[in-house]
C-alpha cells in the first residue's frame, strides 16, 4: 500500500500528471414520462429573457400546461 499523498507530492515535483481512475456511471434505464391526459397534470416552466430597444432587460418566468387538446 502506498500513500496517496506522498505519490502526488513526488509527480508534482517531477511535473507529472497523477492518472485518476475513472469509476464509470452506472447505466439507469430511461423510461419515456407519460403524456398527460387532462389539464393540470403535467406543468413545464423556463425563464425568458429579452432586451426591448435601449431600455434595458426584460425577464419573464413562463409556465405552461403541457395537456394538449
């Protein structure tokens, strides 16, 4: 067993890189979300921006039912 420690100290000195190991994600399965079947199911909301002429900027919270008819 080595220290970790010790190891980056001596690769700093030397300029070299520490190779990080890399634990891979574990791979979930996706699952398509449902359509809504009625209003008020389902909501989707974002922020809108937009900078009218010279007077400044305009921001706005928009919020939509995603229940199509």
């Amino acid at each position: 067993m080595v220290n970790r420690e010790a190891v980056q100290r001596v690769y700093r000195e030397e300029h070299l890189h520490v190779r990080r190991r890399n634990w891979g994600r574990v791979a979930v399965l996706r699952v398509p979300m449902p359509l809504p079947t009625a209003p008020k199911e389902r909501w989707s909301m974002d922020f809108v921006s937009d900078a009218p002429g010279d007077r400044g900027k305009l921001r706005a919270l928009t919020i939509v039912d995603d229940c199509h008819p």
